[in-house]
C-alpha cells in the first residue's frame, strides 16, 4: 500500500501539524521558518483531585431531588466539597511543550509528506536556495522521535519551550514547581515535577546531524533523566538504518491487514487512509488507551475536558474502526483498563442502587476511574456502561471468540444490566424506566431528564437481546426468561407526535449535537426501520424533524455519526455530503480534527470563542467508520454489500474488510453495479446476505469445489472454516 500525502507549511499553530504517535507517545510537526515539534504522552496525568461515588449519591435520592425540583441538594450531592488550596477540582491530563528547532538564517519549511506506508515524515527545507530533507521517524515501540538531517543542513540551535510557559500560573497555584532546565554534551531537554505522580524528562541529543529525543518518566529528577538517556544511548546505538528497518516493519504488518479502498472521492479516501494512520497512532496495542486528544495534546493550555475519558460517545467513537478495520488487538487496551476498575465499577453500583453484583461507570474519568464530577446526568448516564458492553459484544461478533464473549463481555454486559433491571418499575404490566437522561441533552439543567429516555431504552433492548443470545452461545439458561420478559414488556421509544422523543414529553426541540434519540438505529440497531418494518414510518417522521432541526449546534464529532445514519437508511448521498462537510467545515489546513466549527455557514458551534484549537481526535475515527458503512455494514445479522453508495459514484472496490461473524469481505463496483463480492470464512459462521448484486447470483464455494445459482433476496450459506466464497451476477 503506498500512498503520500503532503502538506505545505507553513502551519502555524500546534494543532495543525502532521501527526506522529505510538499509542502513548505523540508528536506534532509544525513551523514555519522554524521547525516545531510539540510532544507529550496520553497517560501525562495530574492525577489529583475528582469525586468518588459516595453513599448519598443515591438513585433514590437523585430521584427525590428531581422529583421535587431541588436544585441545590441535587447540586450539593454531585459537586463536593471544593478543593483545598494547592489541589485542583479534578484530575486532567496536563500540556507538556516543545521544542524549537532553528536551522539558520535564511532557512524555511516548505513541505512535509506522509508516507503511510512506514509512518515516516519527510520534511523539505529551504535554506539560502537549497533543498534539504529532514526525517523524522516515531519509534511504535518506545517514547522516542528520532530525526535524521541531510549532509548540508544542520542545528543552528534548538530554543525549550515548556508549558509552564503558557500555563505555569495556574500550574503554581495547584502546587506545580516550575520545570528544571539542563544542557550537557551528552543530554539537553527539562524535567518537569508532579505533585502526586512521578516526574517526566524530555531528553534529547543532537549529534552527527541527528537528533534523538525521548519523553519518560522518572521517580526523581535524577531517575526520569537516566531514563531519558538510556533510551537515548540505546536508540544512538542501534542506529539509525537499525531502527529504521524495525519501525518499517511494524508499519508494514500493520496495513497488510488494514482493509485496502478505492473510491471515486479523494476527500472520503484522504479520511479513510490518514484516518486509519491516526488510528495507529491513537491505539496501538501496546499503547494506554485512547483518551480525547490521544497522545497530542498541545501545550500552550490545558487540555479541554482534561483530555480524559468520555463514555457517553468519545472513546466509542475512537475506537469503532478497530471492527471493520480488522485491527481487533486495538481495543485490548481499553478492556484492559476497565478490567482493572471493576472493584470501583462495583462500588459504584453498590452506592448507586445498593446491588453488589452491578457494574456502573460514570460518563467522564480519568485512568484510574475516578470520576470528575460536577455534571450529574452525566454522572447517572448508565449508557455509559451499557455502550462500553456494547463494544465488548461487537468485539464478539466480529472475532466470534467464545473465550471472549464467556470471561469478557457475557459478564460486563450482565452487569450493567443488572442496574438497569433494578432502575425499571413494573406497573400495569409495562416497564418503564422513571428516570432517565438523554446525554448532553439539556445539560446539567433541573428539566434534563424524564421518564423513558430512548437512548437507554434501546439500550435495555440491546442488552437484553444481546444477552439472550450469548447465553445461548455459552449455554447458560440463567436470566433468558428475564430478559426476554424485559424486552417484550419495555416500549421500544419514546413517542411524540408519531416520533421517537427524547424522552415522554420531550421533542427534538432544537438542533442537539448528541444524537441519542437515534441510536436504535446505530450504533445499536434495535430499530426495524427498513421499508415494511415495523418502525419504519416512525423513524422516518423522526429523521425527517431531526432534520428539519438541522446541523446549527452540531459539533465536529456528531458529523460522522449523523453520516453512518444516514448510510444505515440507505441514504448514501447525505452519506457522502455530511462527511465532505465535515472535512470542510470542521478540519483545520493541517487536516487537524475539530470540536467547533472553522467557517461559519452551517453551525454555530464554538462561533466567537477565543483561544486556542480544541481538538478532539475521535471525530477522525467516527469518519473513518462513516466511510466503511458506505461501503459494508450489518444490520439485524444481515450483511450488506455497498449498502449506501451515491448515485454519482460508478466504480469503487474494498479489500479484506471485517464483518460480524468473522467474514473479511473484498468487493468490487463497476459502472454502477456490483460485480463481484468476496467472503472469506474465519470461523465458520452462517452468511446471511442481502442480495442487491443481481437477480440471479452465482455463488462459488472453494471448500465444497461446488457453483450454484442463488436468487433469494437474503443469502444463506453455512460456511465452513477457511473457505472463500465467491459470489457474482449470473449471466445466462
């Protein structure tokens, strides 16, 4: 796969930089006449402060607060006490800083370029009339950019630049001392202290025109400084062609099994490659798990939301890609880091509804689930917990590992159940739900919740129904009578004016960024809303108010999502439009993803705020993930191939990409029809496809050596471990 992209500079602000990172360690490449480098490391944490789940954070005292309208104790229960001098309200990622990097009088950047193919940025500089190339190559493997310089052009000087530049007010009052400076022969950078947390070194090292840095930390001054030259010695020692070679190689494994596209937009197929090499960058499996901003995190402010964990649709958005892009080790990581909270996730659920087999997770924490606090509908969105069961179930359903679904998911998804089972009342053989919150819908506002919210109730149906057949797959009768009881008996959404509602009572009453009302649609596809179903008119009345209500609020990340809806309902057109709009209208010149909008025309979003770029990187995934449903998707355990494709496009072919049941899928598309389509087999599993490729399909099976024409409009083939099925119109 070789593909380049290039940017000309100058790029003048942090967040317009090319992009660089392993997972913990990231870089941003910048300048103009100097070369910027802006460094730091997603688990660079001030680990102070927060609000632990305490034994008055009760559902029933939360519902007693609403129930009455009491502001204040509703307040009182959820922001805590405030910090004691020196201590910040919560904990946060915090901004490292950079380096200048100056090659002489005369001297300018006039082009950097991508090659996806081995992460490698080639910088083209210009000094006195001469071209020159500077490489910079981030090692996938330690906190370590190292930078090659052609004969010629050399380091003039390198000027420090920490945050505390930028933030060390509001570092000193949170009892922050300022970062130590240090310049010797063998190792120049700055070590920074943390009150509660270990001390971080940039170290670097310029010899021999090339320069060497690495980010660590340390218990002390003394020990982050080692650490920093360790790496640096060894990096110095294995050399340059050494490390080289050994990043190629990760890279080159790496996008051998990243599904390949072709399509006729070179905007969707920009979002899609540079999407999925951020990807790696932002999740690699040895890395810490994706935060808001990954590891690039600029340094002239604190980072917006701490750079911490969101769960009501930010982390999932950072990591839908791993599915269909068949890279299923990225979101270890994060089922990793949950893993470890399950005691507090229990502790929550025990002070929540007073249950100790309950697993509840607040919408924002930090790495060590502490909950930030302050917001309380995000604080009791057990959405939260249900959509990360969600992602465990699709990890699932994508790798059919029962090993998985019996010690990971199965567990995880019952116990995020079982606070919802204790939150449902029965009355007059209906359930319902009495409190309940649409996330962000509202805010942290006295009327931002209601009876029935459908975000949660298409959440209930999901687990249940999830649950149903997992405990199928792992024979465990258990619960089943439950849960199909609670699915049958709870509504499926709320209704308002023949449309789903926010919750009872509450429309879609202006444009809303959070599409929650939606999400029986995607992400957890609980809705029939095809043509015939039973939900269709419902949803269609739904789709056509929201809308009506437009993008004016909408934010960069609820873009891709708005797209991948759209795609759901066949719509490909809106598809396609949403994500070139977002591109637009929400990336900087440096392709940079963004929370506000960068032109006024279609929202208002962080219109007229002042400061610095807010960028959240899980926008960029959602995109990538927008472009796959284009192009392969599965609904109801129907797969479907080029299931929203504009009718503009006329030709456009994927390669290997992953499907429920453990498929990987290649297809091709031309002048306008589909021609062939690929299935490969990796566990066995039932294909069920929809038939859109012609009226008659001849389908062969390299396992059984066998042809036959097929003209149903689902598909069904029981497939055998390992064998390729191949399916294309069949021509009398």
């Amino acid at each position: 796969m070789k593909k380049r992209y290039k940017w000309l500079f100058p790029l003048t602000r942090t967040h317009c930089g090319i992009l660089q990172g392993n997972g913990t360690f990231g870089a941003m490449i910048w300048g103009d006449e100097k070369l910027h480098i802006t460094m730091n490391r997603a688990d660079f944490w001030d680990h102070r402060g927060g609000m632990p789940f305490t034994e008055d954070m009760t559902y029933e005292n939360i519902r007693e607060c609403l129930e009455a309208n009491d502001e204040q104790r509703l307040r009182k229960l959820f922001e805590g006490k405030p910090p004691e001098q020196g201590q910040p309200r919560r904990p946060s990622i915090l901004p490292f800083g950079r380096l200048e990097i100056d090659f002489g009088e005369g001297s300018k950047i006039l082009s950097g370029v991508l090659d996806l193919q081995s992460g490698e940025v080639n910088l083209k500089i210009e000094k006195n009339g001469e071209k020159y190339s500077v490489l910079c190559v981030l090692l996938m493997d330690k906190p370590c950019l190292y930078i090659s310089i052609e004969d010629g052009l050399s380091i003039q000087s390198i000027n420090r630049v920490p945050s505390w530049e930028y933030v060390g007010e509001y570092l000193k009052s949170i009892s922050f001392e300022p970062p130590v400076m240090f310049e010797n022969d063998d190792l120049s950078g700055w070590t920074q202290m943390r009150p509660a947390d270990p001390h971080i070194c940039l170290g670097y090292r310029y010899d021999n025109n090339e320069l060497i840095m690495a980010l660590v930390y340390g218990n002390d001054v003394d020990e982050a400084k080692n650490n920093a030259k360790d790496i640096v010695d060894k990096v110095t020692k294995a050399g340059f062609k050494k490390i080289r070679k050994k990043n190629m190689n990760w890279w080159k494994s790496y996008w051998e099994s990243v599904p390949s596209v072709k399509l006729p937009s070179d905007n969707l197929e920009f979002i899609y490659y540079y999407g999925m090499y951020k990807f790696a960058g932002l999740t690699n499996p040895d890395g810490v798990a994706a935060t808001l901003q990954g590891p690039w995190v600029e340094e002239y402010q604190m980072p917006p939301w701490s750079s911490d964990y969101h769960f009501n649709i930010n982390v999932q958005e950072c990591y839908w890609p791993t599915y269909a892009g068949n890279r299923l080790d990225h979101i270890k990581p994060l089922f990793n880091m949950i893993k470890s909270w399950e005691d507090k996730l229990r502790h929550n659920a025990k002070m929540f509804l007073g249950i100790d087999d309950g697993l509840m997770l607040p919408h924002a924490v930090d790495d060590r689930c502490v909950c930030m606090g302050g917001f309380w509908t995000g604080s009791i969105d057990h959405g939260s917990t249900s959509w990360v069961a969600q992602l465990m179930w699709l990890y699932y359903k994508y790798s059919m590992d029962d090993e998985f679904l019996r010690d990971v998911a199965y567990p995880f998804m019952k116990g995020a159940m079982r606070v919802y089972e204790e939150m449902l009342e029965d009355k007059d053989s209906e359930l319902s739900l009495p409190v309940s919150v649409s996330p962000e819908y509202g805010g942290s506002s006295m009327n931002a919740w209601g009876k029935n919210a459908s975000f949660q109730l298409s959440l209930i149906h999901f687990l249940c129904r999830a649950l149903c057949e997992a405990s199928e797959i792992l024979e465990i009768n258990e619960g089943i009578e439950k849960w199909e009881d609670i699915d049958h008996r709870l509504p499926d959404f709320s209704t308002i004016n023949n449309r789903i509602a926010l919750w009872e009572g509450q429309d879609l009453a202006v444009s809303h960024r959070h599409h929650s009302h939606l999400a029986g649609i995607y992400p957890f596809d609980t809705l029939e809303y095809e043509k015939g179903g039973k939900h269709y008119q419902t949803v269609q009345n739904t789709i056509a108010h929201w809308i009506h209500k437009g993008m004016g609020e909408w934010s960069g990340w609820c873009m891709p999502w708005a797209s991948i809806i759209h795609s759901r309902l066949g719509n490909g057109e809106a598809a396609e439009a949403i994500l070139e709009l977002w591109k637009r209208f929400f990336t900087n010149e440096g392709n940079g993803t963004l929370h506000d909008v960068r032109y006024p025309g279609i929202s208002i979003m962080g219109m007229g705020r002042t400061g610095g770029e807010i960028m959240q990187i899980e926008a960029g995934m959602a995109a990538i993930t927008a472009v796959q449903e284009m192009l392969l998707h599965t609904a109801k355990g129907i797969m479907k191939v080029f299931p929203a494709i504009p009718d503009h496009w006329r030709n456009a072919s994927f390669y290997g990409m992953r499907a429920e049941g453990a498929f990987l899928v290649s297809a091709k598309y031309k002048d306008g029809q589909i021609t062939k389509v690929e299935v490969f087999s990796e566990k066995g599993s039932v294909l069920r496809l929809y038939n859109n490729i012609a009226k008659a399909v001849l389908v062969k099976r390299d396992y059984l050596g066998t042809e036959e024409i097929m003209s149903d409009d689902i598909i069904d083939i029981p497939t055998h471990v390992g064998e390729t099925i191949i399916l294309t119109p069949y021509i009398d």
